[in-house]
C-alpha cells in the first residue's frame, strides 16, 4: 500500500513538473498576432486581429485550457465509472472479505482520483490566470 502511495506521489510530481516546464516554453514565445496587426496599423482587436487579450496558448479558449479541461472530463468520467463499478463489485461480494476489500480500495483510490483531478484543474487555471 505504502508503495503504491509513493509511486503515485511521483508520479503527480514528475506530471507537474513537466506541465510546469510546458508551460513555461510555449509563453515564452512572442504573440506574433498582436504584432503583426500593431506593425499594419490596424486596431488589435476586431474580427481580423482577433482580441489582444486573448493568447490562443493560454486564453480562455487556448490550447492549455482545452487539453485541461479534455482530461479532467476524461478522467472524471472514469473515475465516477470506477466508483459505479466497484459500488456493484460491494454490493455482490456475498460477504468475501477479499471481495469487499478489492470494491473498497477501489473506491477510496477512484475518490481520491478524483480530488486529484480537481487540485490539478484549479493549479491549471491558477498557472494560467498568473501569467496573463
């Protein structure tokens, strides 16, 4: 058990840490958009320049928000699968210690999935808000 903790923690720092390190690569760059329509004399914003606010990398609708919000769904719709499953795998367990403790750490690693999801979601939408 204590293994699979540990390796699970690593797992979540080595996932951040890349994520932070992707991050940081894909904002470094220019915003080409915003140039190019201050360099043409035209407004930034409007239907052409697009706002120039928004950064199709890290915008409301960018690139990291979409792939955010992909996976948190992805995983949260396994996890919730998972919880239904194992709740089944409880209910028919007739009594089978073995049973009833497979069902149950199932259900206790999907919950706690699903909280990493969430924590996961909120440092996305923390990261992106502070580099805007």
């Amino acid at each position: 058990m204590m293994k699979k903790i540990k390796f699970i923690a690593a797992l979540l720092v080595v996932s951040f840490s890349v994520a932070f390190f992707q991050i940081g690569i894909t904002h470094a760059a220019y915003d080409p958009v915003g140039a190019g329509c201050q360099a043409a004399g035209n407004e930034t914003t409007g239907p052409v320049c697009g706002a120039a606010d928004e950064d199709p990398v890290s915008g409301s609708n960018g690139i990291i928000n979409t792939v955010a919000n992909i996976i948190a769904w992805a995983g949260g719709v396994i996890a919730i699968f998972m919880i239904i499953f194992s709740g089944f795998r409880f209910i028919t367990a007739g009594g089978d210690s073995g049973k009833v403790a497979s069902a149950r750490n199932t259900i206790i690693y999907a919950a706690v999935g699903l909280l990493v999801i969430v924590i996961a979601r909120v440092i996305v939408s923390l990261v992106i808000s502070n580099l805007k």
